[in-house]
C-alpha cells in the first residue's frame, strides 16, 4: 500500500507536528516585527509551551495504544503502521517539555533540577516516565526489533508504566479542578483495562483447546 507511506504517513505527521509549530510561532510572535495572527503565548510563554508539550506528551501515549484496540475493532491492520510514529512524538514532545522545563524554566541550572526532582514527587515521577521513553525510543527501528525478538514485546509493554506515571504526575500537580487528569486516568483505564480483557480471553481460549493431564485422563477413563 504506497498511498499509506506516501500519502497518509506525510500527512499525519505534519498534523502530528502542528502543536509544536503553534508554539514555534507564538515564540516568534513574542519577537518585535513578527506577526501571526491568531497564535499568541499569553501572559506566560514558559508555562505555556510547557503546558502544551506535557499535554501533547499524555496525548501521543494515549494515541499510540488505540492503535491496537482500533486495529482489532476495525480488523484492518493499517493502524498498525502509524503506531511508532505516534510513540516517537511522544518521546519528542516529552523532550521539548523537559527543555522548556530545564532551560526557560530552570534556566539551565542542573542544581535546581535535582533539588527539585528530590524534594517535588511529581517531578520525580515525570522523570522516571522520560527516563524510561529513552530505551522504548532506542529500540524503535524495524532492526531493533528483529535483533531483540520477544523481548522488544516485553521491553516495548512498558509504555503502559510510562501512561500510568505521566496521568499521576499530571494529577500530582492538579490543586483543585481533577477534571481534566480524571479524564486521562478513564482513557487510561480503558486502554488497560480493554489489554487485561484481551489476555485473559487468549487464556481462557488456550486451557480450552489444552487436552486434559495424562491424571486427569486416567482418572476420568477408570470411571
Ligand atoms: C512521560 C513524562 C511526562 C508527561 C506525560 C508529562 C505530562 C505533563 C502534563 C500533562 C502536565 C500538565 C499540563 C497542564 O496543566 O496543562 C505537565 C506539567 C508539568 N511537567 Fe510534565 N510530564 C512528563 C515529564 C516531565 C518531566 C521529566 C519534567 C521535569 C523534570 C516535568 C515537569 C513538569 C512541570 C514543571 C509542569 C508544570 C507544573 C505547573 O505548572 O505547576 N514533566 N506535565
């Protein structure tokens, strides 16, 4: 299918890039004699820019695990082959979020990170979940996953840890409205939950199909 690399692949990710343009411009827009209309950083451009890249963080990992549900609702495969485009704007968006974080926020001061991972919990869990993008991204080619087999399936299935910290660290940091992390926490519930579903109906499947144990047969043959 050429239309789906030549095509389709493209298009989603220019679409895929359209937040971190948005941003590109309203940090433009923020210099004198640059002007577009419509697209501004408000009153704060730093807590923007970090705003939007966590929340675009939390939106490609959701993303990236619909595309099994949706693959075997729909039983067409092509989801298939946008899903590691997906996760690696994950990883990208969580690398501009960090940036922003480390060098506007922060202002480049590795000290202060590290005071603020120690004594902040929902920092620290922010950045477990990028340190563990880092080995998911590495090993994200087709070679990667030929060389390590079954164990890219097992290394790859921590993507669901990733989502679980990145909801917590968002609700972490939520004071009072808990709406918009409760919205993520139900997405996340349902991806989870609909992989728990899936596995525990392969099991019942498989004991179905297994003949019975050699005592049990014996047994059921003497009565
Ligand atoms: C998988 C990793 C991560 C995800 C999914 C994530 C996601 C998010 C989300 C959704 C928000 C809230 C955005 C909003 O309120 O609109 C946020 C805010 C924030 N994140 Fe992250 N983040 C991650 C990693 C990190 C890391 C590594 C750091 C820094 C070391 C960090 C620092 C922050 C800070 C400082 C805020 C703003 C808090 C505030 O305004 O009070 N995050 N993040």
């Amino acid at each position: 299918m050429r239309w789906i690399r030549w095509v389709a692949k493209p298009l989603v990710f220019l679409a895929c890039l359209i937040p971190a343009a948005r941003l590109g411009i309203g940090a433009l827009n923020a210099v004198e004699g640059w002007h577009v209309a419509g697209i501004s950083l408000g009153a704060d451009p730093v807590k923007t820019m970090l705003h939007t890249c966590g929340r675009w963080t939390l939106n490609f990992l959701m993303i990236t695990l619909c595309m099994t549900p949706l693959r075997d609702l729909t039983r067409s495969f092509i989801w298939m082959r946008f899903r590691r485009m997906f996760g690696l704007f994950a990883f990208f968006y969580v690398l501009a979020h960090f940036s922003v974080y480390l060098l506007l926020d922060q202002s480049g001061k590795l000290g202060a990170l590290w005071q603020d991972i120690v004594k902040r919990p929902y920092i620290t869990i922010g950045m477990l979940g990028l340190l563990l993008l880092i080995p998911l991204a590495a090993t994200s080619t087709a070679k990667a996953q030929r060389r390590l087999g079954r164990r890219w399936t097992q290394l790859h299935r921590l993507i669901y840890l990733v989502l679980i910290l990145g909801v917590w660290h968002f609700w972490w940091q939520v004071k009072k409205d808990i709406r918009e992390p409760l919205l993520y926490a139900c997405g996340l519930t349902l991806l989870l939950g609909y992989r728990l579903w899936k596995q525990r109906q392969a099991m019942a499947r498989l004991s179905a199909a297994r003949p019975p144990s050699s005592g049990a047969a014996s047994a059921a043959g003497t009565r």
